[in-house]
C-alpha cells in the first residue's frame, strides 16, 4: 500500500500439494470466467461434469 513502483511477486508453489491445485483450479476459473465475459466461444465447450468439478472443487 502505498507503493509507486512496479512491484513483482514470484508464488513459490510446491509439487504435489493443496497449493498446487488450488492455483490450478483459479487458473481455469479464471479461464471460464474471461471466455464467459468475452464472448468467446471457449465457454461453450465446457461439459456439464466440468462445470460440476467446479463446483465441487475437484479439479
């Protein structure tokens, strides 16, 4: 806060744990939630078992 410079952050993310999928599952999210505002049609080649790991949090 507060800062005027560019500040860069680097994630360190271990291999094999709850912090990597957690990144991932943001990732598609993300992914889903852009096409879905952009209009692309990426959102439309989501299955409905996709949609539900997503909500599920099991991706």
């Amino acid at each position: 806060m507060g800062q005027q410079r560019p500040v860069t952050i680097y994630r360190m993310i271990a291999k094999q744990t709850i912090e990597e999928k957690i990144v991932a599952l943001h990732g598609h999210k993300r992914d889903l939630a852009d096409s879905l505002l952009d209009g692309a049609d990426v959102s439309g080649k989501v299955s409905a078992d996709e949609l539900l790991s997503l909500m599920k949090g099991d991706a």
